[in-house]
C-alpha cells in the first residue's frame, strides 16, 4: 500500500471508501447489506472498530471510522477479505439472476491481479482522509447520509434503510442495523 492511503492515526475519525471492483452493482439485495452489517457489528465488538457513520450504494460503501485497539488498515483488510468470501457464497446459495454473470466477473479479477484466489471482489486500497476539524467531519456525515438522494435512490436521507442516518435524526427511536456511534 502507497504511503500516500496508509492511515496516519486510527484514533482520529476516518472517512473511507471501500468500492466493488469495475463498480459492479452487486449491493442491491437484503442479503449482501446483512452480510456487511454482521461483518461491521463484528469488527465494532472484537476487533475494536468505531463506526461513526456509514452508507451502503449499490456499488461501493463509504464509513468514517476510528480503531482504537488496532491499526485501521488492518481491520479493514480483515474486513474486505472476509466479506468477500461471504459475499460469493451468497451469490452462489441464494437466488440471484446474476449470478454468473458475477462469478465469472469476480474471477477474471483475480486472475487479472494474479493476487487473488478465485474471486477478487472489492478493488485495493480505501482512500482514508483524516477528517481532523469539525468542519470536515460535517461535511464528510453529510455526504454519506445524502448520497442516496443524490443517487437518486430515495427522496429523504431518511428513507435509505442501509445508513447510518436515523442514528443522527433527533427524536428518532429505530436505529439502523450497525452500531453507530454517532460524533454529535
């Protein structure tokens, strides 16, 4: 990894990306955001991962993250490898109209980086920016929580089940499925 995406100090809030390869729309099913909602809730209990905030697009999810008890590119790491396995045996076991279409596209990745088993899902790297004011952490809570409307997925922050939003909304009482810890 360049020096240019290594995380400086895991403790101060991080806002990355972590993007599927060529942008395959693949988080468009129930069963793939679970898989990443258990796998987040995971790393949050034992590998000692803060979420502050998250969402998932269909192809790529942003977080702002900090890892006090590890370095963050480590759990990161573990985390795409991890999803990634979970991933391709979801496409394999449950229905999916794509599902060959995925497979043969995850594998000609991994034999194009020559790294990779048999399915490379999520592309290197995760681009971390330290968000080290206040101003910058706003700025990058906002951009999460409004990427779905800008998609033109829903038309409220609120609407997107697979964020983070309904942990910030005031006098909200249904929590979104990972353990936020919210920075406001």
């Amino acid at each position: 990894m360049s020096e240019k995406y290594k995380v400086i100090d895991s403790t101060v809030p991080t806002f990355i990306t972590i993007t599927i390869v060529d942008w395959v729309d693949l988080l468009v099913r129930p069963i793939y955001c679970n898989i990443l909602d258990e796998s987040l809730n995971y790393c949050i209990k034992e590998k000692g991962l803060s979420v502050h905030a998250y969402v998932y697009m269909t192809s790529h999810i942003h977080l702002i993250v900090t890892a006090f008890d590890g370095e963050l590119q480590n759990v990161i790491r573990d985390f795409k490898k991890f999803t990634s396995k979970k991933l391709i045996e979801a496409i394999k076991e449950h229905p999916e109209s794509r599902r060959e279409w995925l497979l043969r596209k995850f594998s000609f990745e991994a034999q194009k980086t020559g790294r990779a088993t048999n399915y490379k899902l999520w592309k290197d790297g995760f681009h971390p920016v330290l968000l080290n004011t206040l101003e910058k952490i706003e700025q990058r809570v906002n951009y999460i929580h409004y990427n779905p409307v800008e998609a033109e997925i829903v038309f409220h922050e609120r609407d997107y089940v697979n964020s983070s939003y309904r942990n910030y909304e005031e006098d909200n009482t249904v929590f979104c499925n990972v353990n936020v810890e919210p920075l406001w």
